[in-house]
C-alpha cells in the first residue's frame, strides 16, 4: 500500500471506521539520512490516535535508530514490515525475504523493541514459500522478543497476489502464540470479514487494497459484524463528497502540483463500476490542474446523479 496509505487516506478511513490505520512502509536508511519523501511518509500530524508508523529494513541497529526517530516524532506505535514481496525490497534483503532469516528476524526484532518505549508491532506473511511456510516460527520469534501483536498476510512471498489467500496457516499462528493476531488478505466483503475471522479466530482483521476507492468499507464491516446485516450504500452525493474531501487533503498534505497527481489513481478507483467511468477517467487523467480535476469531478457525478441511479460498487 505505499503510496496509498498516505496521511490523507488514513484519516479518511479511520473516519469511515477503521479501528487503526498504519503508515506507508518507511525505508530505515532513508529516513536517517533524512529524505523528505520518507519523513513525509511518516508525517502523522494532526491524525488520530493510535499513530502507528511502519519501517522496514535489515539492518538491526538501523532499525533500532528508525523506530527511536519516529518515536521521537510522535509515532506511539512502530510496525515493522516483513511482509513486503516488492523485488526491489526483498532484493535489499528486506520485507518478506527476512522470512528465509529466522536468526536476523530476531535480532531485528530485539533491537528494535529495546530501543523503543512503545509498543511494537510485525506484519509478516505465512512464509517466503509454499515449502518454508515458517509462519508459526517466525511468530513465536517475535513474540518472545516482545512485540505486541502480529499481522499476517495469507500468502507466502513466492504468491506475491496470486491465487487466494490460504488461512489454515494463519489460524496456526494464532493457535502458537497469545499476543493478537491480525488476519489480512482478500476480505473484499462484510462476508468474507465475518468469514475469517472464523476461519482463523483472529483477534482482529486487515484490509488494504479493498479500500482503494472504498474507504467506506470499514463501517459496513462494522455493521455486517454487529447487527447481521447490511449497512445502506453510500449515495452518490455522499460519495462525491468523499471523494471531493479526499483530493482537497491530497492538494493540501503535498502541493497542487503533486496532489493533482495523486489524485488520479484515487479518482480512477473512487470510478470504478460506474457508467462512462472509463471516458472520464481518461478525461481526469489528462488534467494538470486542482480547479479542473474539481470541477470533472462534480460533472462527472452531477451526469451520474441525473442518468443513473446506481451507487459505486
């Protein structure tokens, strides 16, 4: 989710219902050295309580240092990445590929946890391959190192995205451990959400690109979970306005030159399934400036509002 789970979409999603919504994975080099790409990414000023910053790295001295620098910036709690499958982290010796490192993972992990007051935390995925599902290991690892609760994405590395997402090794990394397991991987639906937190007896669940342009999804998990049923779609005027919030943070957090930017791959999920979405998106993609890409917007569901009455799906 780099590059999505920015400040503005976290405060966004946290308002539609997420309980906790963690940064974008921040690399350990390159925020010691101070890039401001990286302290951007880590900028959580102004947003809700608990204020979790992700690193990652492979490095345990380096990671130590990152999480003593997000602490000293406000972060109150710090997760570590080991479940990035991204070539370019894993060839870095970092991400899921610590997974094939028991050893390092430790020493990652007790270095980072003994530099910290906070709690800290480790999303992983069931192992580097379907041969080396080392899930249950490399949980007990990070529980006897003191981390405090423990992601876990339903695919080895070698999946990348591919397939679905297999939870029988998730439920045994509950079953090992007794700090909160959090499930993630293909809970698209209130159903699917209810339906593994069965399956695995999770303590909790997590979502990512099923957010993407539906941030609302949090809430009708939150409702589907409480009262069995579903809760109303979001109209399209309530849609156009989160949308429209959306982008005006994205202007405000960067600048318009780089807000107007990011704005189109948000635009063209917030799109998806609605008529002409495809004509519309090109249109907003060829815009360079905020005044434009608000008004397309407000064109756009205005013609929706006045032929169609569907609600994106």
């Amino acid at each position: 989710m780099a590059g999505v789970t920015d400040r503005p979409f976290r405060q966004l999603c946290r308002d539609l219902g997420a309980g906790m919504a963690v940064s974008e994975m921040v690399g350990s080099t390159s925020l010691i050295r101070g890039s401001a790409k990286t302290l951007r990414r880590a900028n959580h000023e102004g947003e809700s309580a608990p204020r979790s910053v992700q690193i990652v790295g492979y490095d345990p001295e380096m990671m130590a240092e990152a999480a003593r620098i997000n602490e000293a910036m406000g972060a109150e709690i710090i997760d570590i990445n080991m479940g990035c499958p991204a070539k370019k982290v894993c060839n870095m010796s970092s991400g899921s590929a610590l997974l094939r490192d028991e050893p390092l993972v430790a020493a990652i992990l007790a270095a980072t946890v003994n530099a910290v007051k906070i709690p800290v935390t480790l999303k992983i995925r069931t192992g580097w391959s379907t041969e080396m599902r080392n899930g249950p290991n490399v949980a007990k690892i990070a529980e006897d190192c003191g981390i405090q609760a423990l992601s876990v994405h339903g695919r080895t590395r070698s999946c990348f995205f591919k397939g679905e997402a297999e939870y029988a090794t998730i439920a045994l990394i509950k079953q090992a451990v007794n700090i909160p397991v959090i499930a993630n991987g293909d809970i698209t639906t209130p159903e699917k959400a209810k339906f593994v937190l069965e399956q695995t007896g999770a303590d909790a669940i997590m979502i990512g690109r099923a957010a993407q342009g539906r941030p609302w999804i949090f809430r009708e998990i939150d409702y589907y979970l409480e009262h069995g049923t579903y809760a109303p779609e979001p109209t399209l005027d309530e849609i156009s306005a989160i949308l429209t919030r959306h982008i005006e943070n994205l202007y405000t957090f960067y600048d318009e030159y780089i807000g107007v930017h990011m704005a189109r791959k948000h635009v063209s999920w917030y799109s998806k399934g609605q008529p002409n979405a495809g004509k519309f998106r090109e249109l907003f993609n060829s815009l360079d400036s905020a005044e434009l890409q608000r008004k397309a917007i407000k064109d756009f569901f205005d013609e929706l509002k006045h032929g169609s009455t569907a609600n994106c799906n």
